[in-house]
C-alpha cells in the first residue's frame, strides 16, 4: 500500500537521457519513491493526487544561504558588499538574540518550502536555534557556525564561541532525524580570519567527518587583498591550510582564476553560485561555463535575502543560464535541464545526500515540488522542463514534500503556523532590533 499515489503525472528529472516523463504514476512508501511507471500500479494507496496539468520536480536544494536574514529583506539594498556588511548588516546582527534567529529561520523556511526547496546550506550564528527551526519544519540542513575571528592575539579554538556553538550543534543534533540535519564545519572567508583559525576548523572538519562551508573569491577587492598579503589567491591559500580536505562547499567564486577553478575540481569542492546576490552586491559574474567546462561541481543558492531578496530558487536557476549565455554569447552554454541539475543533483553532492536527493528516482527520498501548469503565466507547454526553468516561479509551487511528508500545499502549511511566526516577528524581533512595532 502506498502512501501517497501521483497518477497520470509529468516527471521532470535533469536527466539529459530522459528529463520529461508524461502521464506517469508515481508511488510514495516510508518516505521514498517506491514505484515510477506508465502503467497504474497493482498496489493501492493512502490518498491518490491527480497529476493532470502538474509536474512533479526533485525538491529544490539551496547550497548557501543565511536563512534567519529574512528578518532584514529589504532592509539595505543599494549598496556593495563592505559597506553593506561593515554598515548595515553587522550593527543590525549585534542586536539578534537565539530567539530572533529562531524566528527569522521560520520564516525563511516557510518561505523555501512554499517555493520548492527541500534542503538548505545554512551558515549563520546561534545556530542551536536554526537546527531546532530546521527540524521542526521538516526541512533538509546542513549548518554551520562559520569561524570569524579578527583578533590574532592569544587565539585557541576552544574559547571561539563558533567553536563552542558547532560542539553543542554536534552533540545535540549532528545526524538528527537519520541526518536531515547535520553539523559542518566552516570558515566564514579568507578574509576574515586566519592561517591558523583555518587549520583548527578543517583539522575539526576532519576529525569529525564533517562537510566545509565557506565563503570564497566573492569580491574583487577580496582577491586581490589576498593575492598582496600572501602572494596566493584565496582558494590557494585555504587548499595548502587542508579547508578543502574534507566535501567542500565555496560560496561564491565570482572572481575565481583558471588555476583556481583546477584546485576546486582536483578536491571535489563544490562552487555554491549565487546569481541574484552576486549582482545585486555588484560583485561580479562568476565564470560558470568555464567551471562547468572544467568538471567543477557548480549548485545554486540564494544566499540571505538581505542581498537577494528572496529565497526563489527558480531566480537562481533562470539567471544562472541567462547570465551564462550573455557573457559568452552562446546561447547554448547552460540549458534548462544543466539549471535543473545544479539545483538539485549538483546540491545533493556538496551537501553528502547524493544517492537520496537531487532526482526522483525509485530508492530516492520522496522529497519533491509538484508545479501547477494550470495557469496563465505557464500555459502553453511545450516542453515542461523548459517552462519550469524560464518561465515558472517559486509562486508556481502547489506542493512542497520532503521525505514522503507533506510540508505545503495549496496555500496550507503542516509543520509551520505562519501567524506565530508574524506575531513573533513584529512582536519581538523589529522592536528588539529596528525599534519598531508594526
Ligand atoms: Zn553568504
């Protein structure tokens, strides 16, 4: 007996052999796929969904992102990177507590399971409170407390608070839930802290069996300050401090050299491209086709939406192609199904869940997005999965499933009571930080 039966539904995988499956069944068990077929199967099921005019994709994986920011969307557009950092974001952050990152990481998880997203790279602070956020909502997370550290003096890991804050991530819910969620280790950047920060954190990394998080290359102005400090870029000067010795995942990479791009693929790192927020902090465009081109594992991510503005993985995958074919002028360079795939199987790779994310496929988790095709935006169709990367939103989403689990559906969420999160929102978190009350 099934749980859940999709009947007479159109499979969209970015499987360049066979990416569109029209008029299929699909059958949920235990939380897997356990039958795709033409044929309706013998079996009976829980509930049956009718698939006319929907398309069901693998959900959606955002490879960096710093979910609890939700709670300044909109709040310092317009600026780049350092002065939107050092003026904007850090004074703002001062002021969070566990409870606003709690908060802010409902709501942006609400907002990724109501546009399709089913597994997040997170990295941000007091993050015991987005593990809980994380699996109370159903949600996939790889979290990170990504080492910061300025001051030289007297450094020891074991007094850094991102340190102390991975220990208790790792003690209290590393592998939670058969590993939906999971402790990295992580580096917030080169630039931001030091040789032998980056030793202690990868040499953690290694003790434990733990994926990277990192950010790297982002800006210029980065790069370049990297190259006269140490005479190396910084993905060289993080590969000979052993960062990329365990799975890796490099946020950014816009300003990336070819040799760069070689040392990223002989260890397996994997470039988190982030299309939106690169533009909108005018950072760059990061040189994907080359990436690609060179056997780099490239996945997307929105990053916070304080510079995105939002969590809309389908933005990421629409301009990631977009911007791909402009700067090469080759409209060949990132097709539809490449835009699906590093949306989804190249994001199970860097997060360690190949095999049970990233496709829908018999064995597969049953984590996926059903699309409704039904409306006047995506009509007609003539090729589902080019609608879905060009012309569908994260809006498009009808029902959001993570492990055969129901997360949204139809305007309805299960595991999440959005009027809490509001009232929290502008009950504690905008008086605590802006001083304002709705
Ligand atoms: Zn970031």
């Amino acid at each position: 007996m099934f749980d859940i039966l999709f009947r007479n539904i159109c499979v969209v995988n970015p499987d360049t052999a066979c990416p569109v499956q029209k008029d299929v069944f699909v059958g949920v068990k235990d939380g897997k796929i356990a039958y795709i077929d033409k044929l309706e199967p013998q079996e009976g099921s829980k509930r049956v969904i009718n698939g006319a005019n929907t398309a069901l994709i693998p959900g959606l994986i955002n490879t960096h992102t710093h979910a609890a920011m939700s709670i300044l969307r909109g709040y310092a557009d317009d600026h780049n990177l350092q002065d939107w950092l050092h003026n904007y974001v850090f004074p703002a952050e001062a002021k969070f507590d566990e409870s606003c990152v709690y908060t802010g990481t409902q709501l942006a998880i609400a907002e990724m399971i109501r546009t399709g997203t089913v597994s997040i790279t997170d990295m941000y602070m007091y993050i015991p409170a987005v593990a809980k956020a994380a699996y109370e909502t159903g949600i996939y997370a790889n979290i990170t407390n990504a080492a910061l550290v300025f001051d030289r003096e007297g450094y020891r890991m074991e007094k850094d608070n991102s340190y102390i804050q991975m220990e208790i991530l790792r003690r209290d819910w590393h592998n939670t839930d058969n590993g939906r969620i999971k402790l990295d280790s992580g580096i917030h950047a080169e630039y931001t802290s030091f040789e032998r920060v980056w030793q202690d954190f990868a040499g953690y990394a290694k003790q434990y069996d733990l994926n990277m998080q990192l950010h790297l290359s982002e800006t210029k102005f980065e790069h370049d300050s990297c190259v006269s400090k140490y005479g190396k870029t910084p993905a060289r000067v993080l590969c000979d401090a052993g960062v990329f010795d365990t799975r890796t995942t490099a946020a950014h990479c816009v300003w990336l050299t070819d040799e760069d791009m070689d040392i990223l693929r002989e260890k397996g790192v994997t470039v988190a491209h982030n299309p939106v927020s690169n533009l909108k902090l005018a950072s760059g465009v990061a040189r994907v086709s080359d990436m690609l081109s060179r056997g780099v594992n490239v996945a997307l991510g929105t990053d916070g939406v304080c510079s995105n503005n939002s969590h809309d993985m389908f933005e990421e995958m629409k301009l990631c192609a977009l911007l791909q074919k402009g700067t090469t002028l080759d409209p060949k360079q990132v097709n539809a199904c490449q835009a699906l795939s590093l949306a989804t199987v190249s994001g199970a790779y860097a997060q360690g869940r190949e095999g049970s994310l990233g496709l829908i496929k018999v064995g597969y988790d049953a984590s996926m997005a059903m699309i409704d095709l039904d409306v006047p935006q995506l009509t007609p169709v003539h090729n589902p999965l080019s609608t879905i990367v060009y012309s569908a939103s994260g809006r498009d989403v009808c029902m959001t499933m993570v492990r055969g689990k129901v997360l949204y559906e139809n305007g309805e969420f299960t595991t999440i009571d959005m009027e809490k999160i509001k009232s929290q929102l502008y009950g504690y978190v905008m008086p605590k930080v802006f001083g304002v009350t709705k």
